[in-house]
C-alpha cells in the first residue's frame, strides 16, 4: 500500500487525528485536486463541486 492510500486511511479511521503531518496532509489535498491559498497561517483548501472548504492551521 502506497504512502497516500496509508494516509487517507489513517484519516478515515480517526483514530489518531493529531498524529496526521501537517505538511503531509497539504499535500494530500493538493493531490486529490484541491486549490489552496494561504491567508497568514492558515492553508485554505476548495474543489469545484465541494461545498465547505477545508481551514488547515499548523500548531504553534
């Protein structure tokens, strides 16, 4: 199982949501189509045809 299919598993899981990279789930994101701007520190994500956005923010 490729690195992507084992990270989108781990997040369908939700088992271990604070263990997810931040920068790895970015990328995640990118990957699957998703446009993103960055607005300070916060990583804004939106699809066509996808209602809500996603509002990433990394701790600290």
């Amino acid at each position: 199982m490729g690195k992507w299919n084992k990270l989108i598993e781990k997040i369908l899981l939700g088992d271990s949501d604070a263990n997810i990279d931040f920068d790895d789930l970015c990328h995640l994101l990118r990957r699957l189509g998703f446009s993103e701007r960055i607005s300070g520190s916060h990583h804004i994500f939106s699809q066509r045809g996808v209602e809500q956005i996603i509002n990433l923010q990394p701790r600290g």
